[in-house]
C-alpha cells in the first residue's frame, strides 16, 4: 500500500477470481467459462475490417445491440442497459440505488462482490443466511425494507429459485429495488425478464460470459423499467460512456443472430452436468441440484481443500472456497465430456486411494 492510498480503502477486501493461470496448462473448470467456442458467426464478423475501425470510439448507446436483444427478449431497448461485463452493472447498480438509508440485502453464501460493492460504496448490508439445504428462502426477503440482490441460480450452490417467489418479493418491497443476477439462467432455470413492465423495481441482470461463451470479451447488460434503466445510464455516462468495446459490440450482435447455436450448447451443457452429477454421487459425494453449468459437491471423507489441491496436483483447477459452511465443496464447472470423465476418474482414484493425493 503507497501512502498515498484514501483511508476509505486502507481495509477494503478486493474481491478475488478464480484462478487463471497462464503458465501451466490445466483442465479448467474453475471459472464457469464454457468449453465450447463462440459461435462462428462471431469468429466471422470479428474480421480484419472490425480491427482496422478501432480508431473510433465505439456507439456509446450501443444501439444495434440493444435493439437486437430487446427483440430476443421481446422488450423494447429503452429496457436495456449494456455494461463491460455484468459485474459492471452490479457496481452501477449498487452505485445507483444504495446510500446509508438504501441498505441492501443478500445471501450470505452468493456471489462475492456483492459484499465488495457493500463494502466499496460503503453500504450497509445484511447477509440472509440460506437454509440449511443451501437454498434461499424467499420468505426472508418478503417486506424486508431494503434493495435486495439474489443471483438465481445462486452462486456457488447452483440452487435456483421460482418466478412466484421473485414476484413475491418483489411486489412486496415496491419501494427497494430487487436486482436478479441471472448469469447462469440460461441452464435450466426461468428468467424474471417478463417482469419488468409489471414491477418497476425489478432489475434483472445477465451476462454473455457463461452461456454465450463470451467472458473474454466482457459484455453483460440489464433489464428493467426505463426509468430504472435511465438512472444507471446517468451513472454509466458518468463513470464510463464507451465502456462497451467495438468488437464486443459486434461479437454481441453476432451472438444474438446466432441464438440456436447456443441453446443447443447450453442444453448439451445440461446433460453433461446431469451425468457428472451422479457419477459423483456413486463416489459418495452430496451434490447440490445445480441449475447452473457447475456443480457444487463436498465428500463426507475428504476436506474440500485436499480434494481442491489434489486436482490442482493432477491438471485440474476447480474452485474451492475457503469458508464457513462451504469450506468442504468444490465447486466443478460443467465442462466437455472429455473432461469431466477425466475428472470424475482421477476423483475416483483419488478417494479410492489409488493415487497419491500430491502435493510436492
Ligand atoms: C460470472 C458472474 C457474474 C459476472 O460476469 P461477467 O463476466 O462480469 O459478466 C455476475 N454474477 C454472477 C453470479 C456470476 O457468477
């Protein structure tokens, strides 16, 4: 830390990725990445005549783009905001809609920047412990006077939540603003999209990182009312008004002139994860009925940290949270056959004894 460092941040605890190691090739299935490439219309459009426009700033509105997933979605595009990533529009969000009397409320066990957000904006936040199976209980969130975020399917548990119990919560906080982040919907659970013209304090929040194979290119957007809409674009100018790259913005097109390509993808993706669920469970371990594209399991004979290290020692990087109550899970991402059968026998292997578990 310089000197020179504010003392608001002297003790902000930055959130921290998964791992991405550029040395050593592993079998990655700690990111949630997709192992299948973007679509070829993509590859196709990302042309030399795309590269040679970088000279020009980008449309700050992004007006192709949102009109094309306006219309996939069947919304109007002054329902939709783009951000560089979603984790973007998360912090516009909290930015936005949160001071000392907006407090905000979420999962203890969810997606980490929400609690970085709190803590950067200096928000105050409470955390609602999910019950004991790991699932959220809307009933905690119903009159709970306070904005709220809840990525469904959450994350790491992969556990989703139904569209009466988001309607619920929402209509009865219609004076907080309820953000969804459904990064992983597109795997199996149901979007809250066609709530946002009948509560606007819905903001539903997705990205193209997990099921459009684009989180190299960090392109995420939102959806909610216009006027909702129209307060982040007001923080969005404020920060950053080209924050959607040029060639993202052509990737993203393409991506949604392509839409069949992935949802066969997705699908084939829900399979995958279907079979290495019970695989893992004919090893003995508990697996949580993921939603998502990863699975969330722990091993009644082995810590989730020499599981996590074990793989790490035999080519294979899963994530492994260092926590209260989900210190003994890994968390796999769902990644191609090929992989998950080497996965699931070096775990075979491991918890039979047959190989040493590693560590040099
Ligand atoms: C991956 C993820 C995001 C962020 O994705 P971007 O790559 O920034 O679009 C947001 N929320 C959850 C729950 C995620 O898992």
């Amino acid at each position: 830390m310089s000197r020179f460092l504010s003392g608001r941040f002297s003790s902000l605890k930055e959130y921290v990725p998964g791992e991405q190691p550029q040395n050593r090739r592993y079998i990655k299935l700690n990111t949630n990445e997709s192992p299948f490439s973007p679509s070829p219309l993509v590859l196709e459009r990302i042309n030399s005549a795309a590269v040679s426009s970088l000279n020009l700033y980008p449309d700050n509105e992004g007006l192709a783009l949102r009109e094309k997933i306006a219309d996939f979605h069947n919304i109007r595009k002054e329902n939709v905001i783009l951000s560089n990533g979603s984790d973007e529009i998360l912090s516009f969000a909290f930015m936005a809609f949160c001071d000392e009397k907006r407090k905000i409320a979420f999962p203890d066990i969810s997606y980490g920047f929400y609690r970085v957000y709190a803590d950067l904006y200096r928000i105050e936040y409470t955390a609602v412990p999910l019950a004991p199976d790991f699932s959220v209980r809307s009933e905690d969130y119903i009159n709970i006077g306070k904005n709220i975020v809840i990525a469904n399917p959450n994350a790491p548990t992969g556990i989703a939540i139904s569209l009466p119990e988001i309607e619920k919560i929402a209509a009865s906080n219609p004076d907080y603003v309820i953000i969804i982040d459904e990064a992983y919907v597109d795997f199996g659970a149901e979007s809250c999209i066609g709530l946002i013209n009948k509560y606007d304090n819905l903001l539903v929040v997705q990205t193209t990182s997990k099921s459009r194979h684009l989180a190299g290119a960090r392109l995420g957007f939102a959806f909610g009312s216009e006027e909702l809409i129209g307060d982040l674009n007001k923080i969005r100018n404020s920060v950053n008004p080209y924050n959607v790259n040029r060639l993202t913005l052509i990737a993203g097109e393409a991506a949604f002139e392509d839409s069949g390509y992935y949802q066969s993808c997705n699908k084939k993706i829900a399979e995958i994860r279907e079979i290495t669920s019970e695989k893992l469970k004919a090893l003995g371990f508990e697996v949580l009925p993921s939603k998502a594209n990863f699975l969330f399991a722990r091993h009644p004979s082995r810590s989730g940290k020499e599981l996590y290290l074990s793989l790490k020692n035999n080519g294979i990087l899963v994530r492994h949270f260092d926590k209260e109550r989900i210190g003994d899970f890994l968390r796999i991402t769902v990644g191609s056959e090929k992989d998950m059968n080497i996965l699931c026998s070096i775990l075979s292997a491991l918890i039979n004894g047959d190989l040493y578990p590693g560590g040099n």
